[in-house]
C-alpha cells in the first residue's frame, strides 16, 4: 500500500462524512424530481423535450431495473437493503488515498440512487419513473436510476482499467495472513 492509503476506519470519518453529503444532496434531487413527476405529469400526457428522441413521461413501476420481478415489493425491499449494505462494506474499507476518492463518490451514488428507489416502494408501493428515451424505446427511469447505472459503468471500467489488483485487496473479506 502506497502512503496516504492507509486503512483505518476513524481515518475514514472525513471521507465518510463527505459520502453522507453526497448520498444526501443526490437522494434530495432525485427525490424532488419525483416530486415534480408526481405534481405535473401524473394524469397528463408526455411532455416531449425532443421530438422523436427524448420525452417526461409519468409511470409507476412495481418491479426493479427493465421491470423485473414486478408485484414483488417485499423481496425487492430486501435485495435492496442488502445490496446497500454490502456497498456501505466496502465504503468503509476503501483506503483514504487521492486515488481511491472517486470510489467514495461513486459509491455515495449508488447509495442515493438505491434508496431513493426504496423510499418510493415504501411511500408509494411503486418507483416514480419519468424519463424515457423513445428514440430507442428503453425503459422508462429516473435519476435515481441514472445514479446506478453511471455509477456501476465508471466502477467497471475502473476496476478493469485503472486499478492493479494490488490496490484492491480492501475489496477482499479475507484478512492477508502474515508472511512466515
């Protein structure tokens, strides 16, 4: 481990303290943009902001990403509060170098992006859902979704591409057995 890329988890309370302000001003934008879906466009047809590519478009989504497993609320509940525990894991582990702040941010974001998408499923029993790119006929989504996905590419590519496998042993939940 490089200088400065120590592992110590009262080191991390800055750092840490920066991701809770990044989950909260996300969360806070997602959850206002929600807001306004709900305010403006529930009942109304699509507002087009570019024709033939890009429309708001209000939807209630009972299933997770691509509308899986919809009706399901309870078991998409809980894979979210698991999947937001194990990321919280390794937020903690992440070392406290330069290097490794995006992780912080980026891992801040799928936090946000997750609960946001939980506080909808408790609140309303559905995802709000407005954003929809008809151009290629995806799936609707929202910013919570944004933050996911955006997130989880930088993340691959990353992992794949920037970080040796020497600067991710905090991902390992096994402790390095001392050399004899």
């Amino acid at each position: 481990m490089r200088e400065g890329d120590k592992r110590t988890f009262h080191g991390n309370w800055k750092l840490l303290g920066m991701d809770a302000v990044i989950m909260l001003l996300l969360l806070a934008l997602d959850q206002f943009t929600k807001y306004l879906a709900l305010d403006r466009l529930k009942g109304n047809p699509a507002v087009v902001l570019i024709d033939g590519v890009l429309e708001l478009q209000y939807v209630e989504n009972t299933g997770m990403a691509f509308s899986l497993f919809q009706d399901r609320k309870i078991f998409i509940l809980t894979m979210g509060f698991i999947v937001m525990a194990i990321i919280m894991f390794f937020l903690c582990r992440i070392p406290e170098g330069k290097r490794f702040r995006i992780l912080h941010v980026l891992l801040a974001a799928l936090i946000a992006g997750a609960l946001g998408n939980i506080i909808d499923r408790i609140r309303f029993d559905f995802v709000v859902d407005f954003i929809s790119f008809v151009l290629i006929h995806y799936p609707v989504f929202n910013v919570a979704d944004c933050y996911i996905v955006v997130s989880a590419i930088v993340l691959f590519v990353l992992f794949m591409f920037v970080y040796k496998d020497e600067e991710l042993g905090f991902l390992n939940f096994r402790k390095k057995q001392a050399a004899e």
